[in-house]
C-alpha cells in the first residue's frame, strides 16, 4: 500500500498539521530534503509564524555559510501554509503533530480521512500514546503509522517508525526511505509504551530517584557521578530540570500505568509534591536546581579534608584499581599495609555489593572500610561509599587520600552497586528487556539511544563494556538485598552471561 518512491528533489507532498516546534522542525527537515511541504494550523496565525520561523532558522544557515542561498529560494517555493485542512487534499504523506491528547488525535485523523486520498500515508508524531488507539479512529487504520521525531528535529538525526497492530508494513517501509532520504536514522519499533527512546531512557531517571529517595546521595552527587564518571551529557535531574517535571511525571507515569505497572518503571514518591510546588525547573526558576537570569545556581560541593600527617593504609589485594590506589598511597607519603588489622583505614572496590556486606564478607572492621566504584574510570571522578559505621575520621581520610591528586570525590551512602553500577545496570537491563521482546531490533536499540538519548555508548554495548557477568550480578545484588522486583534481571541478561557471549547477540532465528 506504500507510495512509490520517486527520483528527484520534491517527489512527495508532504503535509504537517501543527505549527508548534516539532511541526516547524518536521516542515524544515523535509523541505530542505527536497520534498514540498504544506502545513496547516487551527490558530490561524500559527501557520505563518511557524513558516516564519523557518526561513528565519534557514536564514541564518545561509549566514553562516552552512546552507546556499540558492537552496533557500527553492525551499521557500516548495515550503507554504494552508488556511483549511481541506487544502491538505493532495498530500502523499501527512505527520500530525498536535497536542498530545487522544481525542484531539483521533479527531483529526477521521477529518484528515474524509479529505484524503486513499493512498496518503497518515502518521501522528505521538511520543507517548498507543498509535493504534489513534488508527482505531480511520477507515482505513492500516495506513497509520507512528513517525515520532525528538526537539530540534533538524538536529535529533533519528526518528521512531511505530507500527501499530494494523499497519500496514508498506506504510513502514515508506516511512523509513523518506527518514532516511532526508538524512535521519530510522528505527522501526512495535507500538509499545514510551516506543523505544523514551522507553529505554526510563532507567536512568527512575534509578537516579530511588538513588535519592534512599538518601545514598543528593540529586547534584549524583548528576556529578554519572556526567564527569561515566560521560553522560547530563545527570537525571539536570534533564528533568531542562525538561520540565511537570512534563517528566507524566511520562513516568503513563509509561508505568500502559505498561501494568511493571515495577521497572515505578514513578518516585519524590515527584508529585515537587510538582504540587510548582518546583518544574528552568522554566520556574527551581527544580532540582535553583535558577537565576536563565543560569543554574551551583550547590555547595563538600570540603575535601586535610591528608593526615601519618596514615596506614591497606588496599584489598583484589581491587581492580589496586595500582593507582596503591600509587596514591604512596604519592601521599602514607604506609600501605598488608594486613587489614595493621591499617587505620581498608579500602575496598566491591561489585553488586555494598560496603557493608563488602566489609563482613573480608573479615574488616565496618568502621576502618571505605569502598571506591571501580566502574567509572579512576582518573576522571571517584565515588567513596560508606559502611553504615565507617568513622568520620576514616571517612576524611580516605576522601583526603583519594583527592590527592586533584581528581573529584563523590562521598555517597551505604549502597549496593554505587550509583554508577545501579544506573548502568538498570538502563542495561531496561535495553535487554526491549530487545528481549522485539519491541526493536538491536541495531536500531543501539542507535536510536545513542542518537535520541546522546549516551556515550548504546545500552548493551554499554553492558559489553562492563561485561554481561557483571551487571547481572549487580541486579542479583539489588534484588537480593531490597527484594524489590524493579532489579528482577532479563532473561536475555542471564542467558547471555551464562554462555559467556556478547549483549548484542540476537535471538537464534526459529
């Protein structure tokens, strides 16, 4: 049922209902990919500001030298707005991109049916609702299909092709060869909750709440940990203050409630008196973060303590950082020693663990031990984790020692797999579910979070990285000690750490 795909610049009309940002930056990308595009809006001054609003952008392309200006004037020819949804007739391809309510959708579609031909292509630009609930609206719901693109559409190279239960798969094959053609990655995924980039980023600010809620460590420590130590553009409550919580709980919340209320994505008991306070973020001035003239205001980060002039120090011999710890220890002019009960502090690096079990499990004092993550990478940021009883005196010590050389310190809370174990670990787990379920292919997985979410890494190759055996016992560890179902591991996690074979292994074919 696809449209036939031919050669040469404005080879489709396409229609964009929705002046709003994703409609200006949907209208932009394809009329700059060649195609003629017509876009229309219910507020009647909607559509030219938006119109407006892209030549301006183009404009300024031409500026910079980025775009000629030639390209500007057949984009402005090919590029116009409609006074009536009927001017829409003739479209090839028409991508909505209203308010996110169902009835406003629905509604839509069934008048866009009646003025369309049979062969359009419909597609909503939904980031959050079942397109076949939206398709269950039209005639003909076989032509629906979910095109969801990310802000700035220019910029955000990938877009989720979702098809519904009915789609028909020519539709889908349309959709990804004019994404493509206009230079954007495709990532075709099943009509499931969140799709695939917003399903997959749910670990990320779920676990950075439970972390919090915990009190293992405060928003800004753990925003710290997880950008300066595992290269993060941004820490979970620095995305939730950009995004708005207001707009952030309810995705939390819808994702939680379409899918069952599967404890993977279990909202924080945190947020909803946050958002009673109006405690949004940028764009009240306070989230998580305090604003001021548009600018974060800096928490106060924690004092590093002076080195004690005499320190013994003893150093598990199976830390994976053992030799910069011990190089430390000497840079410091401190004693390492070989027996535990000979040193005034026990550093230790556990996996899946927290510091207390880590302690008993050695035979240390709880109160000489102090951990260190041996995830993040040691030369960039350091988290030291706490027994329940570790000594202030030790606990300044060790931060003393482990800020020697001028690397960050993150002084955390008892807890198991640290922050950066706990956050990989779930993000990791939440991928393999996905790709446990064929919600997408692992290709597109990889790609679509990389692009979509900018993580340094995609999730299983993240999970690679670190190693299969690794993170499973990470989760193990959570669910053993909380017996919170939440870290209950994916069965492609288990199987795959079990045969000693790589994340991104697919399913054998039956």
């Amino acid at each position: 049922m696809g449209l036939p795909q031919a050669e040469g610049k404005g080879a489709l009309h396409i229609g964009v209902v929705g002046a709003g940002t994703m409609g200006r930056g949907i209208v932009q990308l394809f009329a700059q990919a060649g195609h003629a595009v017509s876009c229309f809006d219910e507020k009647p001054d909607a559509g030219p500001q938006g119109l407006a609003a892209v030549f301006s952008t183009l404009e300024s392309l031409v500026a910079k030298g980025r775009l000629a200006s030639g390209a500007l004037d057949d984009i402005r020819r090919r590029a116009k707005c409609c006074t009536s949804l009927g001017d829409l007739a003739e479209c090839d391809v028409i991508i909505e991109a209203v308010v996110e309510d169902i009835a406003v959708k629905r509604g839509l579609f069934a008048r866009l049916e009646a003025i369309v031909s049979d062969k359009c292509v419909l597609a909503t630009n939904t980031s959050s609702l079942i397109v076949a609930e939206i398709a269950s609206a039209c005639r003909h719901p076989e032509r629906v299909a979910g095109l969801h693109f990310f802000n700035p559409v220019p910029l955000m190279k990938v877009a989720e092709v979702i098809a519904a239960v009915r789609t028909d798969p020519s539709i889908v094959a349309t959709l990804r060869a004019i994404v493509e053609g206009a230079g954007h990655k495709a990532v075709v995924v099943s009509d499931q909750p969140g799709f695939l980039v917003n399903h997959a980023g749910r670990g990320l600010y779920t676990e950075g709440l439970r972390i919090v809620e915990e009190q293992v460590a405060s928003p800004s420590e753990v925003d710290d940990v997880l950008r300066d130590g595992l290269g993060f553009r941004m820490g979970p409550f620095e995305l939730l203050d950009l995004t708005g919580l207001d707009v952030s709980s309810r995705v939390m919340t819808s994702i939680y409630e379409q899918f069952q209320q599967e404890p993977r994505f279990r909202p924080s008991s945190l947020v909803p008196p946050r958002v009673a306070a109006g405690l949004y973020g940028r764009k009240t001035g306070e989230g998580w973060y305090r604003y001021e003239n548009g600018q974060r205001v800096e928490p106060a980060r924690k004092s590093i303590p002076s080195l004690p002039s005499r320190l013994s120090v003893w150093i598990d011999p199976d830390a994976p950082d053992f030799d910069a710890l011990a190089a430390l220890v000497r840079n410091a002019a401190a004693k390492q020693r070989s027996h535990a009960s000979e040193a005034e502090v026990c550093l230790v690096q556990p996996v899946g663990e927290d510091a207390t079990s880590a302690a008993i499990r050695l035979g240390l004092e709880p109160a000489k031990c102090v951990a260190i993550d041996p995830i993040t990478p040691f030369a960039r940021r350091r988290t030291m984790m706490l027994t329940v009883t570790t000594a202030s005196a030790v606990r300044d010590a060790a931060h003393a020692l482990l800020a020697s050389d001028g690397v960050p310190v993150t002084v955390i809370g008892d807890s198991v797999g640290f922050i950066a174990q706990r956050v990989i670990a779930t993000i990791v787990n939440i991928a393999a579910n996905i790709a446990q379920r064929a919600i997408a292919e692992v290709e597109d997985l990889e790609a679509a979070v990389r692009v979509g979410l900018g993580y340094p890494f995609g999730p299983l190759h993240w999970g690679d990285r670190i190693g299969a055996a690794k993170i499973l016992q990470i989760l193990n560890g959570q669910m053993r000690t909380t017996g919170d179902p939440r870290y209950r591991p994916s069965p492609w996690i288990a199987r795959r750490a079990a045969l000693g074979v790589s994340l991104l292994t697919p399913e054998a074919s039956r």
